[in-house]
C-alpha cells in the first residue's frame, strides 16, 4: 500500500465514522420519539410507525457503515433513505435549506457506495445476482 492509498483509507474510514455517528443520533431521536421527529413525520404525513422503521433503517445502516466489509451496503441503504427525507422535505413545501443536510448526507453515501462498490458488487455476484 503507497502512502496515498493508505492517506486515502483513512480518511474514507473517518469520513464513514463520521456520517455513522450522525446516523446512530439521529436513529436515537426517533427511537426515542422526542416530540420534534414525531411532529415532523407527521407534518409529512406519514404514520408513526413509519419512524420507527426509518430509526431501524438508519440504525442498521450505521451498524453496515461501521464495517468495512458492509459499508457499501450500508451507504447504499442510508443513500436511499436521504432519498426519501430529501423528497419529504420537498413534498412537505419545506424551506430548500431544510434539504441540505439530508442532500449533502445524500452525496457523501454516493460516494461511499462507489468507493465501497467492489465490495458489494462482489456480494451481489457471490449471492448469485447479476449486477
């Protein structure tokens, strides 16, 4: 390993760290139902049940992220998800730069997703999908 490739994996894995630790706070206040996630699911319409599957969603996607091996999955996971909140926050007629966060989470999972893809591809393949 060259001196860049080993600057590069680390940064990548402290970036992952990073958006991980967001996810598992964020995965608590819902799990928690503190009254503000609460009001904000329910300003976008959806049931309350719905948040706590989304807390599961990212708790389980920051779980994936932590792992090497899995990160990719668990970007891809987390990715879609922020799919999902930034399309709420539109939907919901949101000021734009309540999308922001969720957007740029949205970039930074893409892009571990491609770094991460050899990994789930490779899983895709060994599970007998086709990527």
């Amino acid at each position: 390993m060259t001196r860049h490739t080993g600057a590069l994996e680390r940064t990548e894995r402290a970036l992952r760290v990073a958006i991980a630790v967001v996810f598992l706070i964020a995965a608590g206040m819902k799990l928690a139902a503190l009254d503000f996630e609460v009001a904000a699911f329910a300003r976008f319409g959806y049931a309350p049940w719905f948040m706590v599957a989304v807390g599961a969603g990212q708790l389980a996607g920051a779980a994936l992220l932590l792992t090497r091996r899995f990160a990719g999955a668990g970007a891809l996971l987390l990715a879609a998800i922020m799919v999902g909140a930034v399309v709420s926050h539109l939907r919901a007629h949101d000021p734009l730069a309540m999308a922001v966060p969720a957007s740029l989470l949205l970039v930074l999972l893409l892009g571990i997703a491609y770094a991460r893809r050899r990994d789930w591809l490779g899983g895709m393949r060994a599970a007998g999908l086709r990527p």
